[in-house]
C-alpha cells in the first residue's frame, strides 16, 4: 500500500534548510545590502573553508568517529603552503593539501591498526599538529608570496564566484555522489550503524575508516591552503576552534553523532547556516542599536545551535516513535 508523505520526517530531515531560508529572509527585510553581491559573496568565501573540514568531519561521523584534529591540521596547512608559495600555485596547493594527508593517515593508522578510540587518536593528532605548525613558523605568521599566482586560491574569482566556493561546491558534489552513489558510501553508514555487522557481511572496515579519516586530513589541509591564500599568510593559531564548527555544522545539519545516518547536502546548508548567523550579529552591531563583543556573540551561536539541536531531536524522536511503536507487517505468502 502506497504511503502519504511523511512531513515529521521531511521537517526533521530539512529543518537546517529551512531554518537557513528564514535567516536570509530575516537579514533580507531588516539589513539593508545583506542581499548584496559583496557581503553574499564575502559570506561564500569566507565560509568555504569551514565548509571543507564539515564536509571531511561528516563522514567521519556517519562511520561513528570523530576527528578533533581538522582545526589544527588546517593550521598546519597554511603554514607549510605559505613556506611552498614562492614556488607557485600547484606547489602550494599540493604541499598544504600532502600536510593534511599525513595527518589524515596517521589518524587512520592509529583508529584502525593500533584501535586507539578516535577522540583519543585524533586529540593526540591536534595537539601534535598544533605544536608542528607553531615550531615551523617560529611562532608567527608566515607571508604567502605575491611574485606567484597562489594568492589567487583565496582571494580570486571565477565566473564572478569566489575561487574557493567553487572548490568547496566541487567537493560537496563529488561527497554527495560517493555517498549516494558507490559502495563506500553505503558502507559508510552500514559502518556506523553497526561495525559489527558490517564485519559480518564481509565489508572492509578497517580500509573505509582508514579512508575517511584520509579524507578529513586532506580536506583540512585543503582548507589550510585557501586560509593562506585568502589572508596572505599561514597562521599556526587560527584554526582553534574549527573542530567544533564543524561538528556542530554536521549536527545541526541533520548527521547523527552516533553514525549510521547522515547527508552531505544538510551539512552544508548547516555551515551557512552557522555563517548566515554570524553575519547577521555583525549587521546587528552595524545598526548600533546594541554592542555586541566577540564573546557575546559565541554565547549567542551557542544558544542558537543549541535550540537547533534540540529541535531537531524532538523532531527525530517524535518521528521515530510512531515506527519503533507500530507492530511489524505480516509477510506476503
């Protein structure tokens, strides 16, 4: 029998969405040039970054994993990117991105070879890889050179879009068809819902968490190299912090933090989301009506990522409640 829509569990699936839509309509009618091509496209570039390492941080969590270390990895990135930009912009960019993928392999080598729990390994990773970034660059920033084309990953266009939108819409579309499309997507989630499981119906378990963690590492590094680009030097402090926006842009984006479900395109209406919110406190401040500080505005992002989280839990359990509740249909003789 042919069922009706199911609107609970298209709200609790696309809320972020639809929450994102409401923000920009909010901005739109209380901001003037919030719609504008300038603050839009300073918004897309800025966030593309964040939007890299949630792109990594969401498969790692749909396999049940987490991965602490994207922040300082990114970090990192910048800094051995901003030493190889003199030599040009493929240098650069591979050179960042190889430093991302070290890290990514040793996570994956210790979460897989020596089953280290994950929020250990990759701790142990964002320490190390703070601490490597900080001894490379002497505890400063370290120009990017202009004599080359490199800055032109950060700060360029293409087809009037920023440079590093357009990356991180590649790689969202290349994510979304891994995960939708081939077996390491569907192995992924069988992954998370059930590693035992997965054992047993012959998966690859080890070679899947070993790659996504690869993947998380060289995304960061990937992000490191447009934070380089885009601010004309690599900086060994600034990725503090992004580990939690990333998590909490996978979250609000619909992933759960146990695995086993997850989608691609919510994670990243969950980064704007996150981004949207940050721009309109900075339009507030504008307007001069109130004066918020940078830590007033944390609390506020906090706040309002926390009433997003529990409304899409109520919406999940409520959803989930009428199907664990309902008894099993006969079989078909």
């Amino acid at each position: 029998m042919r069922r009706g829509v199911n609107w609970g569990q298209m709200l609790a699936s696309y809320g972020v969405v639809l929450a994102l839509l409401a923000l920009i309509l909010f901005g739109a009618m209380r901001y003037d040039n919030f719609l504008g091509s300038f603050n839009i496209l300073s918004v897309l570039r800025y966030n593309s970054m964040f939007a890299l390492i949630s792109l990594g941080m969401c498969f790692v969590i749909m396999t049940g994993g987490i991965d602490l270390s994207v922040g300082s990895v990114a970090a990192l990135g910048s800094v051995v990117a901003a030493y190889a930009s003199p030599y040009g912009l493929v240098p650069g960019l591979v050179a960042g991105v190889s430093a991302g993928l070290i890290a990514g392999t040793l996570n994956g080598l210790i979460v897989t070879r020596l089953k280290i729990m994950p929020f250990i390994a990759t701790l142990a990773m964002m320490l190390a890889a703070s601490g490597t970034a900080l001894l490379l660059a002497r505890n400063q920033s370290v120009a990017v050179s202009y004599a080359t084309a490199f800055t032109e990953l950060g700060q360029g266009n293409l087809f009037g879009l920023p440079v590093p939108a357009l990356i991180a819409v590649l790689a969202y579309v290349l994510g979304s068809l891994v995960l939708n499309l081939t077996s390491t997507g569907r192995a992924v989630l069988a992954i998370g819902g059930s590693e035992d499981a997965s054992r047993m119906m012959g998966l690859p378990v080890e070679r899947i968490t070993f790659l996504v963690y690869l993947a998380s590492g060289g995304l960061a590094g990937l992000a490191g190299v447009i934070l380089a680009a885009q601010f004309g030097a690599g900086q060994p402090i600034e990725g503090v912090g992004w580990e939690l926006f990333a998590i909490a842009s996978v979250v609000v984006g619909g992933t759960l933090l146990t695995g086993g479900a997850g989608s691609v395109g919510t994670t990243l209406a969950g980064v704007l989301l996150l981004g949207v919110v940050f721009n309109i406190l900075n339009f507030e401040n504008g307007k001069g009506w109130i004066s918020l500080s940078a830590y007033w505005q944390s609390v506020i992002r906090g706040l309002f990522l926390l009433a997003v989280v529990l409304l899409q839990a109520h919406l999940t359990h409520r959803v989930a409640g009428p199907v664990a509740a309902a008894p099993p249909e006969p079989p078909v003789r």
